[in-house]
C-alpha cells in the first residue's frame, strides 16, 4: 500500500469522524430545541477519588489536577493537601445532584482548608440553591493563603480540604457528584508594594451595547464552559438547565454582564426567582450573582459593577471586590429554574448576555514561578477564542461562528449512547465503505483520490446556528 494509498484512508477516516461529529452536534442542537437541559459536563481528565470520613486515611489531592467524587447526604469529606510554605492553594468543589433529586432553600455545601489541629485557614465559602429551590450545579471555595501576618495556616506541611453537605434535617435530597479544582499559586518575586485593596475605582454602570447578537451554545460545565468577548449573544436555556460561558479578563480591566430572558406566551404563571447568573473568578472562586423573576414577560439582571480586576484586591473584606484578585477566565453560570416548566411552560426561552470589558489590560504581577495548572491566570492569544470577536468600548460584537459547543456534545453524547449510537455509527462507516467501492468501480484509484470530492463541511462551518 502506497503513502497515498494511506493518505487516502486517512482522508476516508476523517470524513467519517467528520460525520459523527455532525450527528452528535445535530443531536445536541435537537435537544436543546426539545427542551431536554443536558447533564453536567465534567472535564474529560478528572481522576475519580473517594473522600473518607476522617483524616487518616484522606486521598491526596495534586495541584492543577481535576478530581471528581461524590457526597451523600449529612456528609463530610476530607481530602489531603501537602503544601509549602509561599504557594497559595484554592480549592473549589461544584456540587452536582443527580436527576430526579428534589433540593431547598437551604441544603448547600461548604468547603474549608484546615490544619492539622482543626483551624481553618485564610477563608472558607458556602453555596445554597437559595430562592430558586431547583436542583443545578453550584460550587463553593475555600484556600490556604500566605504572606500576610492576618493569615493562619503559614507553615509547610499536610493539610485538609473538608467538604460538607448542608441543610434541613429532613431534606429529600440523595447523593451529590463532585468535581473538585485545585489551583496552585506561587508568590510573588518581591512583596507586594500595598496590602491593602484599592478604594476608589469606578463604580458607575457603563452604556448598554448596541447591535445584533450573534448566536452561541453555552457549555454544560466549567471545562467546557463556551468562551465569549467582548458584545452581545444569544442562546436558548430550558428549564432547569444551566449553561457555563467564560469571559477573559486581564489585570487592571473590569467586567459587566446582563442576562436578557426573552418573553413568552406559554403560560400565565409566576416564578419568584427563575432566572439567576452568577459569576466565578478563575479558580472557580464565587464572585457575585443576580437573580429576577419570570412570569413570561421579558425581565434582564445585572450584575453590580465590580472592581477593576488588581492583586490587591485579595485584601478586602467584601468577597465581590476580593474575589477579583486575578487575571483570567471568568465564568458566566446561568440557571434557568425547573419551576418554570410548570408555571411559565417547557421552553426553551431566548436568553440573551450582554458582555462587556472596559478599561486597558495592565501588566501584572511577576510570580516567583508557575502557578499550577500553567494556564490558570493566563488569557487566550489574542484577548479570547478565534471564534468569538469583538472590539472594546461598546461596539457591536462581531463573529460568533465559532465551535466552542464541547459542553452541549458532552451531554448530547450521552442521550445518543442511550438511544443506541451504535446504529449510527454503522450506518456512516457503511456509508464511507459505499464511497471507496464506489470510487474502484469508478476507476478512481486511492492514488489519484486527492483530487476527487471533498467531504462535505460539517452545519456549523456552513454557517447554520447550532442549537436552535
């Protein structure tokens, strides 16, 4: 068999990959307009590990590794640390019930780092479902800081990341998933000229953007959180599903974000809070959210503006303007209420997000090393995705044509092994045999096949909205 003999299979081989991608996208897309949320997407490398319900016997945890595990009910985890005595560790957990798990007001999670004697360390944080009472992704975040006399934990040695569910004592809720993230961050070269977080900063709300939104699936999880610039996107959200976009923010810019919930004329209804979105730093640090009701009227939410995003900001005692202490990817997470299904109807609703990012990138802080992952607090070449285009300072956003669907093919993944993906497959490897016999019978040998027919591009580089 010739080089271009092989060239040629290969070139077969990818049209069929081409093909799958094609009907799992299409998949995704039809479930999405069906109004079928899908499930959350953990990322594809994360170790499963079991927390234990004591120190002793604790799994380690590596910093820039993702781990998923699990927690029933009352439960409290611990899971191992080894730490130095410079590198700021973060630690997030997103909890995840599982389908057909009814939740309240107060059942949550909490997650800490303490020491070897039971104190906690520089801060711990707590999530609640809250006013919604629909069962959705949610996450909490806690780290061991350093450099600062105001901080416990300074030493090297072990340490323990203990999740907790919380809530009633006769919550219905069964067992949560988890996905825990642990980020690594090193000191800085020299100290930091001020330990004190910037006080004057421009507060004020900026002009709304103007101009057309361009189309784009949110993702179903952090790792495949969908990224978005600067401008104006539409997507649909059904009810009780939860799409993750993610914005990049650089040192010394700010970030504001409205969710638009289009109107329908489904139902008569009425859902307090329905729709929330909630921003997380780049570690998956809660930063802030913002929640309206929904009674099929068009109702928007915006988030209060926030801070510039500086080092510094780490000191203050408001978690809003602390949280904004790096530069990165910030996430978008928005929730549609499953409320919605039977007060308002099954959707999906149009959501539109109003993205914006002002002021100039500055030069940040210079670390003593790499942070862990390398790419936690590093921005995309460019300022962000090829895919999603725009220009700062309130223009319209232009492109939007991107692929960035992982999140949606992730779950769509999933429905299509259920309905028997085997099938399908098949039916396309058939169908690429079909072509190579059909080719020979031609006269078109393998060799000269570098000419023939290119394989046809798949609906999104067509142009077609993916989605909808």
């Amino acid at each position: 068999m010739g080089r271009r003999t092989v060239r040629w299979y290969g070139r077969v081989l990818v049209a069929v990959a081409a093909a799958l991608c094609a009907m799992v996208a299409g998949a995704a897309g039809q479930a999405a307009a069906d109004g079928i949320p899908t499930p959350y997407a953990f990322a594809q490398d994360a170790t499963t590990v079991k927390g234990t319900t004591d120190t002793t016997n604790s799994v380690r945890l590596e910093p820039g590794r993702a781990y998923k595990s699990s927690i029933g009910r009352d439960g409290k985890l611990y899971y191992r640390l080894e730490l130095d005595t410079t590198s700021n560790a973060y630690v997030s957990a997103t909890a995840v019930p599982r389908p057909g798990t009814t939740v309240s007001y107060s059942d949550g999670i909490k997650v800490s780092v303490q020491d070897a004697n039971s104190r906690h360390c520089s801060f711990s944080g707590t999530a609640h479902f809250g006013a919604t009472q629909s069962p959705h992704p949610i996450a909490a975040w806690a780290s061991r800081e350093t450099g600062g006399d105001q901080y416990a934990c300074q030493t090297e040695g072990t340490y323990y990341v203990v999740v907790e569910r919380s809530g009633t004592a006769d919550s219905p809720s069964g067992d949560w998933d988890l996905e825990l993230s642990y980020v690594s961050e090193p000191a800085l070269k020299k100290a930091a000229g001020s330990t004190n977080a910037p006080e004057v900063w421009n507060s004020a709300s900026p002009d709304a953007l103007a101009g057309n939104p361009k189309r784009r699936r949110g993702g179903a999880g952090f790792a495949t959180a969908t990224s978005l610039k600067q401008g104006i996107w539409q997507d649909g959200i059904s009810p009780g599903q939860t799409l993750f976009y993610k914005v990049p923010v650089d040192w010394g810019q700010q970030f504001y974000a409205t969710a638009d919930l289009g109107s329908s004329n489904r139902g008569k209804g009425y859902v307090g809070t329905a729709l929330v979105m909630s921003l997380y730093n780049p570690v998956r640090g809660f930063v802030d959210d913002v929640g309206s009701g929904y009674d099929g009227s068009q109702r928007s939410a915006a988030l209060d503006p926030l801070p510039p995003v500086a080092y510094e900001n780490r000191y203050a005692l408001n978690d809003r303007v602390s949280g904004m202490r790096f530069a990165g990817a910030y996430y978008l997470v928005v929730h549609l209420s499953a409320q919605v299904a039977d007060k308002i109807g099954g959707g999906p609703f149009g959501l539109t997000l109003r993205v914006r990012v002002d002021g100039t990138a500055r030069t940040g802080p210079e670390y003593a090393g790499q942070p862990q992952p390398r790419d936690a607090f590093a921005l995309p070449a460019g300022g962000s995705d090829e895919a999603a285009d725009g220009t700062v300072g309130g223009a319209t956003a232009t492109g939007g044509g991107g692929s960035s669907d992982s999140g949606s093919r992730s779950g769509t993944m999933r429905l299509v092994a259920a309905g028997g993906i085997g099938t399908g497959s098949a039916l396309v490897l058939g169908l690429g045999v079909w072509a190579v016999v059909a080719r020979r019978r031609a006269g078109v040998a393998p060799e000269d096949a570098d000419t023939a027919s290119a394989p046809m591009s798949a609906p999104w580089e067509r142009g077609a909205p993916r989605g909808w």
